[in-house]
C-alpha cells in the first residue's frame, strides 16, 4: 500500500509517500520560518495562505521523486487536527478532494499521534507498551501507549508547552524568532551554576507540567543582569537546565509508574541535544532503553502523517466524502486498532 501523507497543521507544509513494503519513498517540506519571523510568532492567517500557494508543487515533487504518479497511489493521510483551523483546512481539503477524485480511501490523522509513531520510522522501532513523551510548541504530554492506537493519558502541562515555554522565554531576552533553537544554541555558552531556575511541580505527585512560572523567574533574571551576551548564555542553560530536568524527572517517573522499559520521545523539542544525554541517563538508570526519531522528524513532516495514516488505512478505517478539522482533539479518543506493523 502507497499512501500520501500531506501536514499543515501551523507553519511548516510537509508532503511525504509512504510505501508498506518499501518503507519511506520521498519526502518534502516547506518551513515558513522566514515568513513569519517578522512578527515574531506565526500569524494564522499568512499560514493558510502558504500552505495554500506550496502544497501542490510539494505533492508533485513528492511525486516526481518517487517515480510514481497519482495513479499508484492507494490511499492518501492529512492531518485533521489539532492545530490552526485555516492551515488544517488546505491540508484536509486538498488531501480530501484528491481522495475523491483517484477513488482511493482517505484517512484523517491527529497530529500528535503522527509524532508518536515516527520513531516508528526508525529501523530499530519500539514496540508497543511504551509510554511516549510528546513535546513540541504546542503541546506536552505524557501518554501511556498500550498498543498502538490505544493511548492513555498519563500528565500534561497546566498552562505553556515546553516549546512554547523555550519560544517566549528566547522572546524576552529579545531573541529572533523562532525562540526556541536560538536559546537552545544561546545555552552552549552558559556557564554552569551562574543561574538557577525552580523545577517546576516536581514537589509534588502526580505527572503534571507547568512552564510559565519559569519565564516570570527569567524575565527577573534577566533584568537584574547587565544583559551582555554571557548573562543571556547563562539564563538560557539555566532555563534549559530547568525544563529538560522536569521532564526527565517526569518521565523516571511515568515508566516507574507504569512499568514500561520503553520510553518514546516525539515532538520538536525531542531534536534538543540535552533533553537527549538526560533522558537516556534516567532511562539507564532504570535499566530502560529510550527511541527518539531521526531530528527531521522531529519537526512537523508528512512523513509521520504518511505512516499513522497508513497504519489505520491498513486496518479499514477511512473517511466519508467530507471535510472536516478538529482544532482541538483529543488523543486519547481516538479509535483503537491492532494492525501488523510494516
């Protein structure tokens, strides 16, 4: 089975053909990183439009290769949510209509589910119970995955995601958008101990997050410094320092929770050098192997839609002739299936 998986979901437009006895075909991505940096966050509006002016050229790419044409293809994946309501639109009704057009089965997928499978990717995968990390920009979740497509949810954040956490904290130290890997590379020239930040709900139970107390302790930091370059490099490794520690924290304590020896981690934020060395440090610890997907899958990528559609296309699940997003969505609802992976 051939399927084409088609994300724009926020700011990046990603098209990729997922072949189950080939694996990966091709792939393509658009980022609207240039775009958007003069406002200094996306702005939905100029999102849609985009996505709108480069989907079809990255489909023909994508395409073209590939080798193949629209004829091969057996089924085609978009991501339906959760997300910006005017991006998922473009994606579900141009990936909707080309369905209906080539008689082929389409498959809405939830994006973050799409994160959550693309170690899957990967030619060692885990297998499934594991319990997932997933922690990008707009979300960070713990989640229990007894099989795949059967998810429970363990701890969320109470208020910022962890990226979203790195892209205002980087913001307020007047770092360029996107904040997030300009912190990220500000903390390589910190020095340690200069600063300490709090580790947020770690003194109490539960496998909960909370990340915007941290950027008031920074935003204090900050001004109370002579704001030189080192004093940004040393707020940022402690900030960095601060997050990546809960949630290594957290996770030692989801997989002692549940039991599991597999911990996944997914989403933009698991590209993030430190949270690497410290989640397979805790994860040794307890004598648990960590799977993190390649750093381009990381970032919002067809390819991760592809593979998710292509597991519930593969277990008879399809769309009606209808389009439809859900902004909000829940991941924990989503239908189960027991497919064969491949």
């Amino acid at each position: 089975m051939r399927v084409l998986g088609i994300e724009s979901s926020c700011d990046e437009t990603g098209v990729a053909l997922y072949d189950s006895a080939k694996g990966l075909l091709a792939q393509a991505l658009y980022s609207q990183i240039d775009l958007h940096a003069a406002y200094g966050g996306v702005v939905p509006e100029l999102a849609s439009r985009d996505h709108v002016r480069k989907l079809l050229p990255l489909i023909r790419q994508t395409l073209a290769e590939s080798g193949l044409n629209l004829a091969d293809i057996d089924g085609i994946a978009y991501t339906a949510g959760p997300g910006l309501v005017g991006a998922l639109m473009v994606g579900a009704a141009t990936g909707r209509a080309m369905a209906w057009a080539l008689g082929v089965p389409a498959i809405a997928v939830h994006h973050m589910e799409g994160h959550l499978l693309a170690p899957l990717l990967e030619n060692n995968p885990p297998e499934a119970p594991f319990v997932a990390l997933l922690v990008s920009g707009g979300h960070t979740q713990l989640m229990r995955v007894k099989a795949i497509g059967d998810y429970e949810l363990l701890g969320e954040t109470l208020d910022d995601a962890a990226g979203e956490a790195f892209d205002k904290t980087a913001k307020l130290m007047g770092l360029p958008y996107p904040g997030g890997p300009q912190l990220a590379k500000a903390a390589l020239s910190g020095r340690h101990g200069a600063f300490k930040f709090a580790r947020p709900m770690l003194n109490r139970p539960g496998l909960d997050f909370s990340f915007s107390g941290l950027k008031t302790q920074v935003l204090l930091a900050w001004q109370a410094s002579q704001q030189t370059e080192q004093d940004m490099a040393d707020i940022a490794l402690a900030f960095e320092q601060a997050v990546v520690d809960t949630l290594a924290v957290k996770c030692q304590r989801a997989l002692e929770q549940t039991g599991c020896t597999r911990l996944v981690v997914a989403g933009g934020v698991g590209a993030n050098r430190y949270l690497r060395e410290k989640l397979q440090q805790r994860a040794a610890e307890l004598g648990a192997k960590v799977y993190f997907p390649r750093p381009e899958l990381c970032t919002d990528n067809g390819a991760m839609i592809a593979y998710a559609g292509f597991l519930r296309l593969q277990a008879g699940q399809s769309e009606p002739p209808v389009v439809a997003c859900k902004p909000r969505w829940d991941l924990a609802g989503l239908p189960p299936f027991s497919p064969a992976l491949g």
